[in-house]
C-alpha cells in the first residue's frame, strides 16, 4: 500500500518518478534534505540542482533521475513538508483524541511552530506558497491533490481527524471552508509571528490561538 507521503510526493509537480529500490529511496531523501539545507542558506533563488547534487554526493544526473528540474525538486520537498504536517496531526490526534477546538488548534499551531523552528529549509519553504518565492508557480498550491488546493485538500483531513467539528446548521461542505479560512489566517498570524522573532513571537503565537478558537468555536459539537 502506498503510504500517505508517498502519495504527496507522487503529486508534486515535475517529479519524475518514485524511487521503489531502497537505495534509490535513500539518495531520494538525501536530494530532498540537501534542498532544505540550501534553501536555508542560499534561498530559492541562489538553489541550483548542481550545488544540490554536490553536496548530496551524487552524480547530477541522479538528481535529473527524480526531478525534472530546481521547481520540481522543491515542489517535492514542499509537499514532503505538508504530508509531514498531517502525519504529525494523525500521530497526535491518534494519541490523545482532541475533545474541544482548543485542543485541536494547540495541537496543530504547536506542531507547525515546531516545525518552522527545528526543519531546514520549512522557513523559507513551508507547504510551498508560490508567492514567497522569486520565481511563483501555481503548481504550488496543487501539491497534495491536482484538483483541489493545498489548504482545500489539508482543511478535508483536518475535517475527517476531527468529527465533531460540525454542527446541525453547519454541513460538511460549510466545516470544511471554515477551515481553510483558519488556515489562511493562521498561515498570515504565524508569518508575522516569525518576521517578528527567528523563534515565533510567542504572543502573536497566543493570539493566532485564540482567533482560531474564537471562529471555529461556532462549529463545535459538544
């Protein structure tokens, strides 16, 4: 069976193809951790495939093997970085199911600010909001699903790990926008929040808590 981050990666736009041998999964990786490291130090505009392919140890025409070219490298990575992200929220919410919004959202804020502070390159990159970059590609918002956009296909999981987010009043598809426009505020909070402080400003950090409590709090079946 296809594992969820596999079939993130799969859908990045420009990605060759999967690597199935373990060896071959294992340069994968190392491609894509190399990409973060860079992207840290030299942005997305001083990122080369062959300084990636320096560093990583391997042949240039091994990175061309996944990727098609620089976009598509990051794409997979900014895709890795989302699946990373649900898989966290799976792991979590598996472990101690959220009975309330504020647990969902200190779960999911946590998680992302834990993330934007320990993975290379998730500061510059993040889940691959074209905008950021010098060189914006629409493909960014269609890395998990070519049909919908990132925050529309995270907001279903979202939706899916956290049943009572719904109420009489309120069908499926009303929870759902609900929460790609907490997403999208939340995404403008923590950039301020970061701006403001390498660590995340940890009062903009509250405040972008409480906004998400507030809004979505309307959809809460208790």
């Amino acid at each position: 069976m296809e594992t969820t981050t596999e079939s993130a990666a799969s859908g990045a736009a420009g990605l060759r193809r999967r690597p199935m041998q373990r060896r071959s999964a294992e340069r994968y990786e190392r491609i894509l951790n190399v990409c973060a490291e860079l992207l840290d130090e030299v942005g997305f505009a001083g990122l080369t495939t062959t300084a990636v392919a320096k560093r990583a140890e391997v042949p240039i025409g091994t990175v061309y093997q996944f990727f098609a070219d620089k976009s598509a490298l990051v794409h997979a990575l900014a895709a890795r970085n989302l699946q990373n992200f649900l898989d966290r929220l799976v792991r979590r919410y598996g472990e101690t199911p959220p009975g309330s919004v504020e647990d969902v959202v200190d779960i999911a804020i946590d998680e992302f600010v834990d993330m934007r502070r320990t993975l290379p390159g998730f500061g510059v990159l993040d889940f691959g909001a074209g905008s950021k970059w010098s060189e914006a590609d629409p493909r960014d918002l269609y890395l998990l699903d070519d049909s919908v956009e990132n925050n529309t296909a995270v907001a279903r999981r979202l939706r899916t790990l956290t049943p009572f987010l719904a109420s009489s009043d309120a069908g499926e598809d009303q929870v759902e926008l609900a929460l790609r426009v907490a997403m999208e505020a939340a995404d403008a909070v923590l950039q301020l929040a970061f701006r403001s402080d390498p660590d995340g400003d940890a009062g903009l950090i509250a405040e972008c808590k409480k906004l998400l409590v507030a809004y979505l709090g309307q959809y809460y079946v208790g």
